[in-house]
C-alpha cells in the first residue's frame, strides 16, 4: 500500500494545470495566492460522505467530478470567477487505484474551468471528500441571495429535476419498462452524476441579477431561500416549469402523471442549475446573452411583495406542493 506522501506526490500534485497567480502550490505547509488588489476573495466548501451523497461503489471519477462541480456550483451563484481548491480526503484505505481515477475526474473539471487544486490534507476513516474552492468577484458585483424585489422575474437555468429523476430511478423509486427509454435514463443519469457548474452564466449575471442560489436542495426549497433573505414572496407558473426530452419521455415511460413531474421537478435534489431574479429591465438587456448560452434559461415566476409562494397553472389553478426539498437520503 502506497504511504500518503507517495499518493499525493503521485497523483494530486500531478495537475497539468499551473496558474500564474500560484506562488506556492502544493509542497509546502500552505499554499501563497495571488489575489488581483481591487476583487474579494469568496470561500465555499461542501463535504460528500460515502453512503449520504454517494455510493462506495459509484465511480471514482464521477466522485471527483462531481465534488468540484458542486462547489464551482456555488462560487457560480456568487458570481464568483473559480481560481483555486483546495480538498481534505479521508480514505479507508491508500487504494491509488481509486484515487488515480478520482484525480482524473477532478482535474478534467478542474482544466474544463482553469481552477488548481493548491493544497489539503488526507486521513484515514470512512471515505470522505471535502473540498473548498476560492474565486474572486470585484466588490458590488456578487450575487447574493438577498436583493430580490417585488416585479423582478425568476429564471433557471438548465432543467431542473432530471437529476431528481435519475436518483428516483436509481433508487428503484420510480420504475420504467426496460425497453425504450434507456437513452433518456442514461442521460438523466449523466445529469445526476456529472452536473455542469454553471460558472459562465454566473459571471454574465454580475450586476444584473438582483439575487441568485445554486439548486442543490430541490428548486422549491432553494427558490424560498432567496425569498427569505430577500423578505419577498412569489408566484410561480408551474406548466412553465423546463423540461428536457429525456426526462418528459421517462415520465411516460413510468406512467407518472404530470402532477408527480411538476413535484419532481420542484423538490428533485443535485441539479446545481441556477434560479435567479432580475429586474424586467435588465432581464432586456441580457436576453440577447442568454440566447447564447450552452443552457436553456426559462422565465418561471414572478417576485412579489407578499409573502410566501404560489404555485400556480397559468390558467389560475393552484398547484399543491406536497413534499419539501430532498432530504439527502433515497
Ligand atoms: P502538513 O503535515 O504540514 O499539514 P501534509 O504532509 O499534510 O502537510 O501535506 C503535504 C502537502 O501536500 C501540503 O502542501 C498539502 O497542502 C498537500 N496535500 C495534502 N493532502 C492533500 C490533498 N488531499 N489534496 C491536495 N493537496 C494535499
Ligand atoms: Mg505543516
């Protein structure tokens, strides 16, 4: 078995990627960064336990992809341009196997997003990943949870629920017949296992977006935490609410009604898509961007003074959400 300064020497100092505002990366007992004098530093860290948020036997590079994506993730709803990580891992074992291919996962991510892994620390215990990643954001210019106003429109990125869905799926929750469907579940499966941070939106959306969050938790849940922090309320059209083809044909093919999608759709977990709220004004000036991007970005709702949500059809129906955010367990 490989001692723990072999395995890191062997594979996490091993990045290809060198960023020149790293004076001292990996090697010494802390890292030295350079940050640019007129931006602020923002810190975000998330922790994925074997057994909470992944399975043992989930692929190693999926673990490593995804630990990063999340936290890119949150540096996105900030606004915040990634430069460094830094990750705490506790193996049970020195398995150099599944850290070879861990590595491969979070460096691929890592070059995707010019970020480097400058440091950290590995211990022995039940596996587990914490990683905390560093951006910048000139000061004014992040994205905060709390600046919603009243008449300001509410827009996601991507298609939140498929991710839900794919977990649903995996757990044996919701079944489909096995002929068929297995594109569309493999890719929900891929949104479950590799989400696309979405770093790039988060950026474009600097001092035009009155608030952001990252849906990590389902988009109810994380919708009302704007809106909280905000002190405002909403309405949101429920038959607005984007879906992507494989998660409308896994639907059928599970014979749900459109009431359990809209459900999904509301309290699935793990898309780390974007909600955001923008004032009509500025959502103008930014629509020719948006039309760009990678991600459908959907108008979903309202702001409103009033507190609380509204779930509504446009038609005027209420739609009744029975379920809160995921719970972190199938
Ligand atoms: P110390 O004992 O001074 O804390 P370590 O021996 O734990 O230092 O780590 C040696 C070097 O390897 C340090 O630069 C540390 O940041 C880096 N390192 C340790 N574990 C990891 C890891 N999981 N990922 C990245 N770098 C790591
Ligand atoms: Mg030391």
């Amino acid at each position: 078995m490989a001692s723990e300064f072999e395995l890191i020497k062997k594979y996490l100092a091993r990045q290809p990627l060198q960023r020149p505002d790293v004076i001292l990366g990996i090697g010494d007992d802390g890292a030295i960064l350079d940050i640019p004098a007129d931006e602020r530093l923002v810190v975000t860290l998330d922790t994925l336990v074997a057994g909470v948020h992944f399975l043992d036997s989930d692929d190693p590079y999926d673990i490593g992809y995804k630990a990063l994506a999340v936290n890119l993730s949150d540096l996105a709803a900030m606004g915040a341009q990634p430069r460094w990580v830094t990750l705490a891992l506790t193996l049970p074992t020195g398995n150099a196997q599944w850290l070879e291919q861990f590595c491969t996962g979070l460096f691929e991510l890592a070059a995707l997003f010019n970020v480097q892994l400058v440091g950290g620390d590995m211990t022995r215990g039940p596996l587990t990943i914490s990683l905390q990643a560093h951006g910048t954001v000139p000061p004014g210019l992040e994205l905060r949870r709390s600046g919603a106003q009243p008449d300001d429109w509410i827009v996601v990125t991507g298609t939140p629920g498929d991710a839900g869905l794919a977990l649903a799926l995996a757990c044996g929750q919701v079944t489909v017949p096995p002929a068929g469907s297995s594109d569309h579940q493999q890719a929900l499966r891929q949104r479950l296992t590799r989400p696309t941070p979405r770093v790039l939106e988060g950026l474009t959306l600097r001092g035009q977006a009155s608030a952001a969050i990252d849906i990590s938790d389902g988009l109810a849940q994380d919708l009302g935490h704007i809106l909280e922090s905000s002190r405002v309320g909403a309405t949101v059209w429920v038959d607005e609410l984007p879906r992507s083809s494989a998660f409308a044909a896994c639907i059928v093919a599970a014979g749900l009604d459109d009431e359990t999608a809209i459900q999904t759709i509301l309290t699935g977990g793990d898309d780390y898509e974007l909600c955001f709220c923008i004032a009509p004004a500025h959502w103008e000036t930014l629509r020719a961007f948006v039309a760009t991007w990678e991600c459908r970005c959907t108008i979903i709702g309202r702001v409103e003074a009033a507190p609380n949500v509204r779930w509504r059809y446009r038609d005027g129906q209420t739609y009744v959400l029975s379920r809160g955010g995921y719970d972190h367990f199938c």
